[in-house]
C-alpha cells in the first residue's frame, strides 16, 4: 500500500514528502500538529549516530512515553518528552541508538519521510561537516 503525504520536511531548501503516524503516537502526533508550521535549525547529534536533532531545553509538551523507540529507522522523526535529558526532536538519516551523555533515550514516532532518503543522508553528513541547517514542518 502506497502511502500518501499528509505534510512535508523541508530541510535547507530540499522538501520531502511526509506522513504523521497516530497509529503509533497519537498524542505527539497532536501536539506536533499544533505547533505548525514549525520552523526551526537542526545540528548532527552528539552521540545516537546518523541523525539531526533539534535540542528543546525544559520545552515541555505535556507527554509521556507513547510507542517509544531507540533505534529509529531512516526518515523517521522521534520527540524525546524530556525526563533524563532535555527535551528534543531527532530525525533518522541512517543508523541510531538514541542515546545522551545520561546514557540511553528512547522517543515517540511522530512522522515518517516516505522518500528520497538518500537526499536526506547526503544532507545529514553535510550538516556534520558544515554545521546547522534549516528545518521546516509543514500540514499539506
């Protein structure tokens, strides 16, 4: 079964085409959609391995753990709720073990990019070696 978009990542200019999942997360998925569009920068982590994340500080969203994941797959984006550490957005461009200088974290899977994940790893590495990029979620 094909997927249809239902909002799109832009990231330094380059969309791709996106699906909330509430089957998994319906409570990040709702509070995810409150905040669009939402624009913000992402930086390559420091520890979980092949992903981008935006760090959120004490940002609380009011949830807890719904369907919680350490290894994200590529293309997927994940909201760790804060607790251990501080609250942040991770999205996948290759292979994860979530984790901070407190040791493992595991968030809530909220979208999913259905395509060109290739584009996504390239611009993943990019950022490692260039520094912070501009992210933007949009509803389609």
């Amino acid at each position: 079964m094909l997927l249809q978009p239902d909002c799109r990542v832009v990231i330094d200019d380059t969309p791709f085409p996106a699906r909330f999942t509430p089957e998994r997360a319906p409570r990040t998925v709702a509070a995810m959609r409150a905040v669009l569009p939402y624009a913000e920068r992402v930086i390559h982590v420091r520890w979980s391995g092949e992903a981008v994340w935006i760090p959120l500080g004490a940002h609380d969203f009011g949830l807890g753990y719904e369907d919680a994941t350490s290894h994200p797959a590529p293309g997927e984006m994940i909201l760790y709720p804060g607790g251990v550490s501080e609250t942040e957005i991770l999205l996948a461009y290759g292979a994860v073990g979530f984790a901070s200088k407190a040791g493992p974290l595991a968030g809530n899977p909220f979208l999913r990019i259905l395509g060109d994940l290739d584009t996504l790893a390239a611009l993943g590495r990019e950022t490692l070696q260039t520094g912070a990029k501009a992210i933007r979620i949009e509803a389609l």
